[in-house]
C-alpha cells in the first residue's frame, strides 16, 4: 500500500554533513506526523526527530542545534539536514510516517517505516 524510501546516507567523516531524505508514496490519502529514528549497534531505537503536518518540530536533545527536520508535504518527502556529525550518530536511521491510507474499506492512519539506510561517521 505505502512505502517509505529513503536515500542519503553514506560515511562522512566528522565534521561533515548530510542529507536524508524519506519519501512516502502509495495509497496516501494524507501525511500526519512524520519522524527520523536511529539505532546504533547495541542500542535501542531512538527517536531524533519528529515534525507534524503544519511544520512544529521536536528535536532529540542529541543532535539539537546540528540536525534539522523538514517536509515537502506536496512531494510526502521528510528531510533530515545532519551537520557537524559526530562519531556518535553512526547508526541505522529509519524515516516513520503516520500515513492516512485506506486498506480494504477502512481508512485510518498506520504507521509506516523506511527500510533504513547507514550513516557511518568515521575518519
């Protein structure tokens, strides 16, 4: 039905910067909360970055003031900008969407997850 693609991720050295992108498609009807999360070897699942339909963002105290989360509603694209990137934010990260699609007869949200792409901060 909904499938979430994400691109961007790579290995950067610290310091350096980029840029993810998530793009959902599908049976979409529209796009709620949209989100970034990442898990790190050993770790749980950690949410980085969340940002509603009408663009309020909340940021994980972590990456504040160095990542930042955006959306193109008109293309169901979430962005998540990633500065001064540190050892420490090496992880999987995976793109989140509460989509509003319809299975069946029924429409409801469903929340729908990326396949998650490696982000690798190494020198």
């Amino acid at each position: 039905q909904v499938q979430l693609v994400e691109s961007g991720g790579g290995l950067v050295q610290p310091g350096g910067s980029l840029r993810l992108s998530c793009a959902a498609s599908g049976s979409i009807v529209s796009i709620n909360d949209m989100g970034w999360y990442r898990q790190a070897p050993g770790k749980e699942r950690e949410l980085v970055a969340q940002i509603t339909k009408r663009g309020s963002t909340n940021v994980a105290d972590s990456v504040k003031g160095r990542f930042t989360i955006s959306r193109d509603n008109a293309k169901n694209t979430v962005y998540l900008q990633m500065n001064s990137l540190k050892p420490e934010d090496t992880a999987v990260y995976y793109c989140n969407a509460d989509v509003l699609s319809t299975r069946a007869m029924r429409t409801m949200f469903y929340a729908y997850w990326g396949q998650g792409t490696q982000v690798t901060v190494s020198s």
